[in-house]
C-alpha cells in the first residue's frame, strides 16, 4: 500500500506544490520565499540522488521503509515543519561548504572530460559518415 501512497506525496506535496509555490515566488520577486524554496529544491535533489542508490539495497531489507521515506518527505516538504530548511541548514550547508573546493574541481574534470569525450565521438561520426559517403559514391559511379 505504500506504493501508491509514496507515489502520490511525492508527485503532489513533494515535487507539483513546490514547483508552483517556486513559480509564484519568482513572480512576486519574493527573496524570502526564493531562499525557502532553494533550499527545498535542493534537499529534495539530494534525497532524490540518496534514494536511487538506497532504494534497491534497502527497500527488501528494511520493513516500513517505503512508510519512513513517506514521512520524511512530509516533514521536508511540510510549511509547519520547514523540515527541508532545518535538513539544509543544520546538514547540508555545512557539507557543501566543507567540500566545495572539492566538488568544484571534479566537476570541471569531469565537464572537461566529457567536453573531450563529445569532442572525439563527434569526431569519429564525422569520420565514419565520410567514409560511408565515398563508398556510397563509388558504388554508384561504377
């Protein structure tokens, strides 16, 4: 039964209601709710990101883990609890800052990486394109 009830809380009250409630910040230029929102935005990624590699090493193992992942979106997503400011404040902001220098030089490793790694597939397309046009052009010459 979780399934469903997982499935609901988290499209309506964790991902639809907070996009809207974003929207309308944006356009009522309200910084404060611009700060609330960023801050569940990315709460919610993080969980999201956690919950891709967990869910399959937990979700057989742990009973009531569906239950649990139910609530704490609620308290996350949740105006009364502000869960996702407290989560933000108290856990995260505190990582990040610790290990910016950190992410920030693999992320650029890993965008130059790909910039090379497009760079030579690209590369080898257009080779092999060329390849097939004079084949196709011989072929059809004789």
């Amino acid at each position: 039964m979780a399934g469903p009830v997982y499935n609901s809380v988290w499209l309506f009250l964790c991902t639809l209601y907070p996009a809207y409630a974003s929207f309308k910040a944006v356009k009522n230029k309200n910084v404060k709710e611009y700060v609330k929102w960023m801050m569940y935005w990315i709460v919610f990624a993080l969980f999201s990101a956690s919950e891709c590699v967990l869910d399959p090493l937990l979700s057989f193992w742990l009973p009531f883990y569906r239950e649990v992942k139910v609530v704490l979106l609620l308290y996350l997503a949740s105006p009364i609890t502000r869960g996702s400011g407290v989560v933000y404040r108290r856990w995260v902001h505190p990582l990040l800052c610790s290990k910016e220098e950190e992410i920030d030089i693999i992320l650029e490793k890993v965008k130059e990486q790909g910039y090379n790694t497009a760079k030579t597939w690209i590369q080898r397309g257009v080779q092999w394109l060329g390849g097939v046009l004079v084949t196709t052009a011989i072929r059809v010459s004789f």
